[in-house]
C-alpha cells in the first residue's frame, strides 16, 4: 500500500515591499511521502517570492517532468518555471526551452558542492538561480504546523516569516541572475 501525502493548510498573510505585491494566500499544501519538510518550506517559501495569480502548485516529486511550481499565461503557454532543490543542468536546460523565466531555490547542506561542481553548466544557461542557507530552512521548518496563520514580508533578498510558534529570517543568496 502506497503511503499518502501530509496535507498542510496555510493562510499566509504575504507583503512582498520589493513589488508592492500584497495578499493573504489560502494554500492546501501536499507534502509528498518522501519530501523532508524543509523542501516542503522552501516550496512554499518559493511561491510567496514569486506569488501571482495565475502560479500554481504542480505534483512536484510525484511527476519528474514538471517543476515545484509553474504558471502559464491565459492561453495555456508556460510562462515560469521554478524548481526547488539542487536540480541538474540538463534539467534546467530543458525548462529553458520551454520558458523564458526559469528560477531555482537551492537550500540544502550539499548547496554549496553542488553550486561549485555545477556553476559553468549553469552560467551558460538562461536561468536565475538562488541559495539559502540550510540553517535559516531548518528554522522556518520547526515553526510549521499542520494548519496555521502565518505573515511572510519580503525585503531585498529576504523574508521575514512570523508565526504562532515564533519568528525566523530567511535570506537568499543570488547565485546567477538573468
């Protein structure tokens, strides 16, 4: 028998001052059985970033040929691509392809190896590509409950998250930006 995802409820106050972008989001987040929580985070984390009507959730892990998140135009076209994690650069080759606006949000402990074994693919690459630091992760994941009310305010290159459980910083290190 197949395990099930953890189903998470999230209504996010979000004020991002970069875009002067604010909403409150009402997301049902699936955690796949073989996601940690921190990547489920950096996921969620990720759409607030990039927050706008028309992106969406995909199956993530379930399916291997889609991104974390996407968002297509009006008319079907695919018009961003985010992947979380530390993907190859054949993977974001191919997404570059597709789209125009490819981002990727780094974060695990390996971030950095994987950055230094893999930055020459990925300069050639159209492709914006972000790092966060593995502690600040794990301190956004130990605030997380399974239905909750939190605020995200994004700042330059951070986001300040406040919740119930406490209050953490996460800033994003611009590995390549186009």
């Amino acid at each position: 028998m197949a395990l099930k995802p953890t189903i998470f409820k999230f209504s996010i106050s979000l004020s991002d001052l970069n875009r002067d972008h604010y909403e409150t989001l009402n997301l049902t987040v699936a955690q796949h059985p073989s996601e940690t929580i921190e990547r489920m985070m950096v996921r969620v984390l990720a759409y607030c970033i990039n927050a706008n009507e028309q992106l969406e959730f995909t199956k993530g892990v379930s399916a291997v040929d889609e991104p974390d998140l996407w968002q297509h135009t009006l008319d079907g076209q695919l018009s961003s691509w985010i992947d979380v994690g530390e993907p190859a650069a054949d993977r974001i080759k191919k997404a570059t392809r597709l789209t125009q606006d490819v981002k990727v949000y780094s974060f695990n402990s390996k971030s950095p190896v994987w950055w230094k074994q893999s930055s020459a693919e990925f300069n050639k690459l159209n492709a914006s590509l972000f790092q966060l630091p593995w502690e600040a992760v794990q301190s956004l994941a130990a605030l997380i409950q399974r239905t909750m009310s939190f605020s995200v305010t994004i700042t330059d290159n951070s986001a300040y998250v406040a919740t119930e459980l406490g209050e953490c910083e996460i800033t994003w290190i611009p590995l390549q930006q186009v």
